[in-house]
C-alpha cells in the first residue's frame, strides 16, 4: 500500500493544475477547466489503486490556427489568448454565447488580404472578391448586385460622355452616325425602301432586328424632338441632347437583354451551381466590366450588347435543356447582327448531336421541333419583307447583309489575312471572286474540329440517351421527356463556340477589327468559371485575350479619341479581377512577353513619328502582336477541345483507351439494360473549383484536371446524363470546402 502510495505522490506532482502531464513539471500554456480533467473514482480508498487521470486530448498551441499570430507579432497577444475562450467557461466575461459584430469600415477591404497573405493570384487579393465579402459579412448582401448594376452603367455612361466614332468629321462622320441614320429612314420610309434607301449614305446592312430596334428608337427620338431623326435634313447632327438620347438608347438595350442574360448565366447557371454566393456575385461584377464590349458599345459606339446578350440567353436555355427556347434566342442573335453567325456550327453541331443520342424516334421528333421552331422564328423575323412581293423585298437585305463585294479585310484587323498580307500580297496573286471562296473554305477547315467534338459522342453512342433515361414524372404530374434534359456534350458547348468563333474571325471573308467581341464572349464565360491554378489555363488565357482583344482595337480607339478611356478601362478591370501577371502560375513567359511588346509599342507611337515611307508601321506592327497571340489562342482551343473530348471518351481511336467516365457501358440482366456506376472524370474547365472569381484557392491544385498527363480526378456517379437541375455530367471541379453565404 506504501508503494501504492508513493507511485500516486510522484504523479501527482507531475502534473499542473490544469490535469495535463509535463516533463519536470512545467505548466501547460493552454488552460484548461479543472472539471473536465480527469475521471476520479467517488468511492476512494486506500486498497483502490492510484487515480488514473484523462487529460483531454487538445491540439498542441503551436499548430494551433491562430498561433501564428502571436509569435510573429511584437507583444500584446500571448499565448494563453492566442485562441478565444469559449462561452461556456465559467470565466467568459459575458457568461454566455456572444457572436462578434463586425464594424462597417472600409478598411478591412485591403486589410484581410494582406493578414492571411493571397496565396493565389486573382483570387484573394482582388478587389472585387474583398469587396463582395466585406458586404456580405456586414449583412449588405441584398445590396451587392443593384451596387453593381449602377456601377456598371455609372462606367458606361462616363465613357459614353467622351468622344465617339466619327464626331466632327464630315462628310460621312461614323458609326455614331451610321446608327442614328437608320433610326431616321426606318422611321420615315416604309419597310420595302429599308435596304434600298440612299446605299451610298450608310445604307442599312444589319438584319431585320436591327430595323426593328432603329425604328422604335426612332419613333421615341421623334415624339422627343423630332429635329433628331429628320429624313435627309438631319444627317450629321450633333446636338447635346441628341447624343444624350443616342447613348440611353445603348444603356437601354444593356438593361433589357445584356445584363439579364450575364445575371442568370452568373447566378443560375449549371456551369456555376456548385460556387458560393459570394462567387457568382464576383462572377457577375467580371463579366459587367468587360472592356473590350465597354469601349466599342459606350464608347466607339454601337449595339454589340443585343446580340451578345442573346446568344448567352441561348447558351443558357441550352444548359438546362431547354433546346427551343434556345433556338429562338440564337435566331433573334441572328437577325440582330449576322456576325452571330460565328456561333452557328457549334450550336447546330450540339443541337444535331444530342438528336442523334436520343435515337430514332426521339431524335426525329427533337430534331423536328427545333427545325420548325427556326423555321418560324425566320418567318416571323423577315415576315415584312415577305407580304406583298415575294421574293423582290427579300433579295436586298440578303444582299445588303453579306457583302460579298468588298474586300477580304477592312483596315488594319489581327486576322490571318491581314497580318500574313504584310509578306505575301493575297490581292496580287489571287483574283477577287476566288479570295471569298479561298476564305470560305480555309474557315470551315478551322472550326471542323468543333463539329467532330460534338458530333462523334452522337455517332459512336447513337441512342444512349434513349436507352438510359427513363420518362420521369415531373412534380406537376406532366412528362419530364428526355428532350428537355442537356447532352452531355454540352459540357464542350463554351469551348466549342469559342473554337469556332475564333476561326470565323481568323480566316473568314470581310472582318473587322471590332469582331474580336464574338469570341471574348465564350472565353469569359470559360475565364470566370475556372481559376489560376486550375490546369488548362481557360482562366490565364481569358484575362490575356480581353487584354490583347482591347489593344487589337487600339487603332480604332486611338482614332475616336477614346485613349484615356482605354487605359482606365483596362487598369480598372484589371485591377479589379486581382490580375498579376508576375504571379500567375501558367503562361507567365507568354503573358509577360506579350504586355512587354504591348508597353513599348505604346511608348513608340507617343515619341517616335512613323517613317514617311512606313505611315501605318505601329497599326501593323499591333497586328502581328495581335494576330500572334489569336493565333496561338486558336491553337490552345483545339488542344482544349482534345482534351476534353478524350476526357468524355469521344475520341476513342481504341475503346479501352479512353477514360470510363463517359462511356456508356451497362450491365445486361437479361431483361433490360441497366445503367453502370461508373466513376465520373471532373474537366477543370467547367465547373472550376476555385473560380477566378471566388474560390478559395488553396484547394484548386488538389482538384485539377489534365486528361493529358493522366491526372483525373473520379468519383462514383450514374452514367446518366444529368436533369436540368444537376447540369452536365461533366461536372468538373467541385469545391466541397467553399462556404455557401
């Protein structure tokens, strides 16, 4: 009992009063209550044994979270206080739970970056994520998008109150110009006379939507001042409060189509369902900054917006599903401007792909459906020029919309054509009716790839669709058909159109140099949904594309007078975004070169004079840094779009070479087919996990993708493409980590 006795004496000494066991005695930094400390026997007597205590177990205060803090900091925060103390101690000075107030200071927005250190560029040192997340956290989070919405149009209206295209330049000014021009014969004239109208004075060749807007423009600026759109006699006019009218008019067209569309895609979307609150907001505030669009439509000035924002109406109705309301959307884009036609493969491919996964007899019908739904769509969009004659008023807005007799390129613009034209003269070797053919031909070898990528999965798995979905009751007792759920190509939808749309705009006939916007759109979509350390790069390669699409139409913008407006936009964007190119961790040697050739480019045109011999030497030396960089985007998109379809299994040269994620494999029972559950591949490109606007970032290198180098990341799913509200099968990176708001 003695022996019994001392062993308890020598352990007890050992031990601090907080229960935990110290070599030599020495106190534990972390107090701890007495009461959970250790387990006493109640009945104790001298023949029990000695008292067996049970420190709770607790992480050490050197790994603690917030211990850092104090060793780095001077003095003032000790150890002891390093880690609050809880409200259920005893010696809590409020005795109870009490949640901390944040205070409303604008401070905490440069200061929370620089306390937990930005570990990856874009993303926690933006401006626009410190921004979102201090209104969020001081419980403004119902105010972010209206704030945004006003800046956004704040932006526009004070670029808009610059110079514009053709501004005292008579006889035939500009744009600005041209536009409102079509507002005063689309009003006066009637709808026969549109297309026939004066060709020499900025005849009308944009579509029937375009006529349509122009005219109830016009008939608000006549009930206004009807000196504004007067017939002949108001050419050239260039009234305080005419231009005030002509850019609401732009400002108008962004609230009622553009900003709707960029507000489901960020905040309803499939491509975004798995990004916080907060993310989708930082999504949105990307896509409403967008410079290039900025300085052509408020600046330079037309209505790019209206046929932008419809095509991203129609990409979203076809990641639900939804393939005929998609449909009319993609036709309105059409006969708003015909440069929507640089989508048309890619759409047509998907649409044509998902018919041949449904089958016969549900492809047919799909496939019927959306054939009429276009059909009527034209009908209804050209319905004027059809009644009474037919076909003498249709003839001249066809001719009027694809002119095909002018030149292969306009000015100096970063295609193919004009940046290989500066050593081999296509004009001189080749005759003027062969160069529209020459174009015709070389564009459709470029975006043929798209069409394989989403055609192939339709050929090599015709039926799948049909044969694994079952006809679901949906919950208001109607049929959710196998139609109205998306393809699972429709996870290579973005990067197809903007494969395609970059060929169009490389090596199509008749490009301007404001054509870069058909393609910007799809790769910010692309950009704001992936993330800097996500491997495929889609967010480095949008940042560099906007940046480079903006400095391609330096010319042009050179010549409006819209200089200061093109810095500022730029600086502000980018700013904005939280983009460092010294930082960044793909295409740093690329972007670096590129913004170094773009820097001392603009340094020359301020201080050296061009040669009298060279007058247009800094507008071609712009395109071939342009076209350079278009060029190797236009090869990035093929390596994507390789990637990605390997990653599906739809270019399987073998069949057991490609992953099986996508493969429509099924185990026969004997009586029906059942579905296998296979492991899913999750493409970095589409779901992003640590979008460029919002993700965490120190979970995206864990979770990316490169079907190249075998690092896939799977997960147990259905092969069953996925209902409208999952979104693609092709779920790429998900962030399980993130915190919802």
């Amino acid at each position: 009992m003695s022996q019994n006795g001392s062993i308890r004496q020598r352990r007890t000494s050992t031990l601090n009063n907080d229960g935990v066991l110290f070599p030599g005695g020495r106190s534990s930094p972390i107090p701890r209550p007495t009461s959970l400390a250790s387990v006493r026997s109640t009945n104790y007597s001298e023949t029990d044994h000695s008292e067996i205590l049970s420190p709770t177990p607790r992480r050490h205060y050197l790994i603690q979270r917030q211990s850092s803090q104090w060793l780095q900091s001077g003095g003032g925060i000790s150890p002891s206080t390093s880690r609050p103390s809880s409200p259920l101690n005893p010696n809590h000075p409020t005795g109870g739970f009490r949640r901390h107030k944040p205070s409303l200071s604008f401070s905490s927005l440069a200061g929370n970056s620089k306390q937990k250190g930005a570990k990856v560029s874009g993303l926690n040192d933006s401006l626009a994520r410190r921004w979102v997340r201090w209104m969020h956290k001081n419980k403004l989070k119902g105010w972010v998008l209206p704030i945004q919405i006003l800046l956004a149009l704040w932006v526009k209206w004070a670029v808009g109150l610059g110079s514009y295209s053709g501004e005292n330049t008579p006889p035939m000014y500009g744009d600005y110009e041209a536009q409102r021009h079509w507002l005063e014969i689309t009003y006066h004239l009637p709808v026969r006379m549109w297309y026939k109208y004066d060709l020499q004075y900025w005849g009308l060749d944009y579509p029937p939507l375009t006529a349509y807007v122009s005219w109830i423009f016009g008939y608000i600026a006549n009930k206004i001042n009807p000196a504004w759109v007067a017939l002949d006699s108001s050419r050239g006019i260039e009234l305080p409060n005419s231009k005030i009218y002509m850019r609401a008019t732009v400002l108008v067209c962004d609230l009622l189509i553009y900003l709707p569309a960029l507000f489901y895609f960020a905040t309803k979307s499939s491509l975004l369902r798995h990004r916080s609150i907060r993310a989708r907001h930082v999504a949105f505030f990307t896509l409403l900054l967008q410079p290039a669009l900025i300085l052509i439509d408020s600046g330079h000035f037309q209505y790019n917006s209206v046929m932008l924002g419809l095509t991203c109406q129609a990409f979203n109705y076809f990641l639900e599903g939804q393939d005929l309301l998609g449909a009319i959307c993609f036709v309105a884009s059409l006969g708003f401007k015909q440069m929507a036609l640089y989508y048309s493969p890619a759409v047509f491919s998907y649409l044509l792909g998902k018919c041949l996964l449904l089958g016969w007899k549900e492809g047919s019908a799909h496939l019927i459906r959306i054939g009429l739904v276009t059909v009527l769509s034209f009908i209804v969009l050209f319905l004027p020029f059809l009644y009474p004659s037919f076909p003498e008023n249709l003839l001249p807005p066809i001719q009027r919309i694809f002119p095909f007799a002018r030149g292969l390129f306009e000015d100096k613009v970063a295609n193919f054509w004009c940046t290989s034209n500066v050593v081999f003269k296509w004009n001189r070797h080749f005759s003027a009716s062969l160069l529209p053919k020459l174009a015709t031909g070389l564009t459709a070898v470029a975006f043929m790839p798209t069409m394989w990528a989403l055609l192939s999965p339709g050929i090599k798995g015709f039926g799948s669709m049909a044969s694994l979905y079952h006809t679901e009751a949906s919950v208001d007792g109607t049929e959710n058909k196998k139609s109205r759920r998306p393809a699972p190509t429709v996870s290579l939808l973005a990067h197809s159109l903007f494969q395609c749309s970059l060929s169009f705009f490389l090596f199509s006939f008749q490009v301007h140099e404001k054509t870069i916007l058909v393609p910007l759109l799809p790769v910010s979509l692309l950009m704001i949904t992936s993330a800097p350390t996500v491997e495929g790069s889609d967010w480095e390669w949008g940042v560099l594309l906007n940046n480079v699409g903006c400095f391609s139409m330096w010319p042009l913008l050179r010549r409006d007078g819209l200089s200061v407006q093109y810095v500022s936009l730029l600086a502000l964007w980018n700013y904005a975004i939280g983009h460092n190119p010294f930082r960044q961790k793909s295409l740093q040697a690329l972007t670096l070169a590129v913004y170094s050739a773009i820097f001392v480019l603009h340094i020359s045109e301020l201080v050296i004079s061009p040669p009298a011999r060279y007058p247009d030497i800094f507008p071609v030396l712009n395109t071939l840094i342009s076209g350079g960089v278009f060029g190797l985007a236009w090869l990035w998109s093929l390596k994507r779009l390789v990637e990605l379809s390997w990653a599906m299994g739809s270019l399987g040269t073998q069949r057991s070479s490609a992953p099986s994620s996508l493969r429509m494999n099924s185990l026969s029972n004997g009586t029906r087919t059942k579905p296998l559950a296979v492991q899913e591949v999750f493409s970095s490109s589409i779901y992003g996990d640590n979008s460029a606007t919002g993700g965490n970032g120190h979970n995206s290198q864990r979770h990316s993708v490169s079907p190249a180098s075998s690092m896939v990341r799977r997960r147990n799913t259905s092969v069953l493409p996925p209902t409208r509200e999952e979104g693609p099968s092709t779920a790429s990176v998900v962030d399980l980590n993130e915190p919802s708001m």
